[in-house]
C-alpha cells in the first residue's frame, strides 16, 4: 500500500498480486479528496504502456490493439506504428484496455 498526504488528506494506492496468475490489482482510495475532485469526476493517464516482447517491431505491431468496452459493446483499434489514436468516448465505460502478443493490461473502474 502506498500512501501520500496532501493538505492534511489521504490518498492511497494498494496493489494486490495473485499468486499463479500474472494478474496485478490496483485499487484507489480517493475518499478523503472527494470534496476536491472536479464534478466528482478524474482521469487517468498512463505512460508508458506494454513494453514491446519482440525483437522485430514488424511482428510486434501486428499483436498491438486498444479496446473500450462499453454498454455491452467491445470497440477496438489497432495501433499503427508512430501513429496516436485519439477518440474520445462518452458514457459509462467498463473497462479499456491494450495488448502485445503475450499481455493484456486493462483499466476497470
């Protein structure tokens, strides 16, 4: 568990490994900064992302995909090399995610 205070408040990040699995959780506790969050609303940005698993790009590129899931519909797109999606989406959001060849790493809130 990590844990940070900012004017007196809490905000804590935990992350739980499952053993035989490579799935990692990370929770949030936002709780305490509720009154300073915008609207009630955050966002979240990730850099970085999966790091590459082949030594031949070309192979690489062809495993790389980005998903929404929302309102019991899966879109995906697949990324491009030197190339950035930029799609905005509205509504409840399941879950997002993005995969290599091996791994899939999701955002569900």
């Amino acid at each position: 568990k990590f844990t940070t205070v900012i004017s007196g408040k809490t905000i804590s990040k935990t992350l739980t490994f499952n053993p035989n699995s490579y799935k990692i959780d990370v929770s949030f506790d936002l709780s305490e900064i509720r009154d300073q969050i915008s609207q009630g609303l955050y966002s979240l940005s990730w850099n970085g992302g999966l790091p590459s698993t082949e030594k031949n790009l070309k192979d690489e590129l062809f495993y790389y995909k980005a998903y929404v899931y929302q309102g019991d519909e899966l879109s995906s797109e697949k990324l491009r090399k030197h190339k950035t999606l930029d799609e905005k989406y509205r509504g409840q959001t399941n879950w997002v995610g993005t995969r290599n060849k091996y791994f899939l790493t999701a955002i569900i809130p």
